[in-house]
C-alpha cells in the first residue's frame, strides 16, 4: 500500500481554497484529528472533537453504524462548521456526525482522502504519515 508524506499532504493542504468561512473545525476522532489540527491551524479557527466509533484499533467493522461515544461538550449551534475525517468512502460517518451536530448553521465536509466537500485525494487507500 502506498503512504503519503507529510510534504505530500500538507501541499496539498496548502493549494486549498475554502469556498466558505467557519466558524469551527470539528474533527472525527479518532481519524481526522491530525487533519483536522492541521485545517484549524491552516484557517485559524478553533478544534472540538465528536467522538464517533465504528472501526476498531485493526479496521474492522465494530458497529453496524458509527456510534457516538463521547457527549458533544461544545457549542455549534448557529455555527458555520467544517467537519474533518481522515477518509471518507461511503460518508456514512460525516452523515452520522452530522445529526449530531444539528442546529449548526451550515456543515461542509473535509477529508485527505474520498468523498467529500473539499479533499485532498480521491484514490485507493493510501497510508497517512501519521499511521
């Protein structure tokens, strides 16, 4: 399987031209904190975290459906917000998140790599620097 540098990503990352203004960068823990550290740095916004769980530590299928495991501690209500995961294939989990999250003004979707509003890549699967 072939990996992806830190350089590789963070070009990428750099080239990005949001179309939006948020107001909050909510990462997917665990898979989309890193980039979602490194979209709040790269916009200056501030990071909260929705812990959903699907996958366990070998990437197996652990739920039939993401499963918040965590209580959402942070006020998005009104707010414009960008969530952040590592991967996104089937957007299963940022549909999922996204119910969690209602009453945001608006949520647009981020990932390095599949399906989403804004992405770094869309190409098999690939390993992250930081795996």
């Amino acid at each position: 399987m072939e990996r992806k540098s830190w350089k590789q990503i963070k070009n990428r990352l750099d080239s990005v031209i949001f179309q939006e203004e948020f107001d909050l960068i909510v990462a997917i823990a665990r898979g989309g904190v890193i980039p979602g550290f490194l979209v709040s740095k790269k916009i200056k916004k501030k990071l909260e975290l929705v812990w959903l769980r699907f996958r366990d530590d070998e990437n197996k299928i652990t739920f039939k459906h993401p499963k918040l495991i965590k209580k959402l501690e942070f006020n998005f209500s009104g707010k414009n917000i960008l969530l952040v995961d590592d991967i996104s294939r089937t957007g299963t989990t940022f549909k999922v998140a996204s119910k969690y999250l209602k009453g945001a003004k608006s949520i647009k979707t981020f990932a390095i790599n599949g399906g989403a509003d804004y992405c770094l890549y869309d190409e098999e699967c690939f390993k992250f620097p930081w795996n």
